[in-house]
C-alpha cells in the first residue's frame, strides 16, 4: 500500500548508485533547513528506523541534498529533533 502523502526523492550516493528516500520532514534550525529521510529500500546493515538527516540547498527550482559533514551542526540539528519530538510526546 502507497501513502499517497509520501514524497519520494531520488538521489545518486557517492559511489554513483541511484538511491530512494522517503522525504519524512523538512526542519529549520538557524535558518538552515535540513531533509529527514529514510531509505525506501533497507540494506542488511541499516537498523529498522534509521533516519538521515541532511542539509537541504536549494538553487532555483532544484534542490539538492548534501552530508552534514561538522559535528557540532549535526548535534544541533539532533538536539532540535530530539526536542521537537519530546514535545510531540507530552
């Protein structure tokens, strides 16, 4: 069953495969916006709910993902999540 809700991206990974995400949420932290996904397709190795969380650029009318490569940015980034879903929570 498709949730017709559900926005697929497509991607290429740095070894040049094309990979599928499920778009779950957009999110601004410090006026930069970042993309939760999960992939539509699990590998052996990735856990049940994995999320990845990525920057999200835009250029015009496209976008485009990109690694969050400094820690500090991703710990604030999950620290907001971890917050926002706290409150969902309560």
């Amino acid at each position: 069953m498709t949730n017709k809700n559900e926005q697929i991206i497509e991607t290429v990974d740095e070894q040049g495969n094309k990979v599928s995400f499920e778009l779950l949420d957009i999110v601004t932290v410090e006026d930069i916006e970042y993309a939760l996904l999960i992939p539509v397709e699990k590998s052996e190795d990735e856990e049940e709910n994995e999320v990845l969380v990525m920057r999200l650029k835009k250029d015009g009318e496209d976008f485009t993902f990109e690694a969050i490569e400094d820690d500090d940015e991703f710990d604030k980034v999950a620290q907001y999540i971890e917050e926002v879903e706290d409150e969902i929570d309560d």
